[in-house]
C-alpha cells in the first residue's frame, strides 16, 4: 500500500538526502503525477523540463525552456505535446523567442 500522504508529509517535514528524485519517480510509477508534479521543482534543474514532460505539464516545461532560450527544445516539447499542449502558448513563447534571438 503507498500511503502518498506520508510521503507528501514526510517530504515537507525534512530535507531527504536523497533528494526529491526517487519521491518523483515513485509517485510517477504508482500513477500519481500530480503529487510526482509537486516534486518537481525541489528536483535538479537540469531533469525538471523531461519530469514536467512525463506528467504531461506542457506549459510548464515549455515555461522552463524559453527561460532557458532553447527553441531546439521548446519546439520538442510542442511536437511531444501534441493536441494535448497549449498550443498557442507554446506558439506565443516560440514566436517571442524567435523574435528576440534573430534581434540579436
């Protein structure tokens, strides 16, 4: 039995030594993404656009690679997402980050 709120508490209660992966990853295996989602930002940098991927959080992976000024990867994120992505936010984000790199 996964008891998610035990370890949604303990998680808040303490720092892990672990970090925050394996709680993401676990959550994510039992099928609860949104309480693998919250993970999410105590996670790596590095690993949080592919974790918000693997919960389907299009926007906020499309969010962290425009900060990131990656097109490369925000139009992967878009072809990933499909019909199930906020379509015109990622085109706003493509589009305004296209705009402010070719001014360069």
């Amino acid at each position: 039995i996964r008891d998610f709120s035990q370890i949604d508490a303990w998680s808040k209660s303490r720092n892990p030594p672990i970090g925050y992966e394996p709680f993401f990853y676990e959550c994510l295996g039992a099928g609860n993404t949104r309480l693998a989602a919250t993970f999410i930002p105590k996670c790596n940098p590095s690993n949080r656009v592919e974790f918000f991927l693997k919960v389907g959080d299009w926007g906020n992976a499309g969010k962290l690679a425009f900060a990131a000024k990656d097109i490369t990867l925000l139009e992967d994120i878009k072809s990933k997402a499909g019909s199930a992505a906020p379509s015109s936010e990622l085109d706003a984000m493509l589009a305004q980050l296209t705009t402010k790199l070719s001014g360069r």
